[in-house]
C-alpha cells in the first residue's frame, strides 16, 4: 500500500479515500450487507405466514382444515426462523468491518503523511 501511495505521490495523482474504501472493503461489506437482506426479506416475513398457518390448525369453526403434519411443519418453520433471527455471526462480522474500516483511514492517513516527511 505504501508504494502506491508513494507513487500517486510521486505522479502528482489525486488520492481518494472512497476508492480505497471500496477496494478494500467493498467485496466483504456488501456480502455481509446481502446476507441481512437474504434475513430481512426472506427469514422475518415467512414468520409471521408461518404462525398463521400454525394457529389454522387451532381454529374451531373448522374453516381452515390443517392437518397434524402440517402443524409440525409450520411448528419447525417457526423454530428455524427464531433461531436464523438470532443469528450472532452476522452481526460480529458487521462489528468486526466497521471497527477494520475506523482503524484504515488513521493508517492511511498516518502513512501518507510518513511518506511526505521523508520524500
């Protein structure tokens, strides 16, 4: 990283800090971003389809008729989904990247300014 800065330096190149940004944490954060998406489409709208469904099978008119199976299915379904909503991987990883993406502008920064004192 130090030599490419060295030679923007050198060729009198406009350095950006958005394009390192994106370079270096573009590709992971976007990947994090696209699985909470998935999450949020996906995961917390089927919940509650899934629980009406479920509680079709208690209705005592009889309207809906939803057999024993299906209840266990819908059950299941429902259990899957608490547990994808508290999924704790997600949310370390997005802490992780936003902790890495307060440390580079410092570093570049910092090295930037090394680069110019001793040129």
């Amino acid at each position: 990283m130090a030599i490419r800065i060295d030679q923007c330096i050198l060729c009198d190149r406009k350095l950006s800090l958005i394009r390192a940004f994106v370079k270096l944490f573009g590709y992971k954060y976007l990947s994090i971003r696209f699985l909470f998406a998935m999450n949020d489409i996906v995961i917390k709208v089927s919940q509650p389809l899934l629980v009406g469904e479920f509680l079709a099978y208690f209705n005592p008119d009889g309207s809906t008729t939803t057999d024993l199976n299906h209840a266990y299915i819908y059950a299941t379904g429902i259990v899957f989904t608490m547990i994808m909503i508290l999924s704790h991987f997600g949310v370390e990883k997005n802490l992780e990247y936003a902790m890495k993406m307060q440390v580079f502008p410092c570093s570049l920064i910092h090295r930037k300014n090394h680069i110019e004192m001793h040129a």
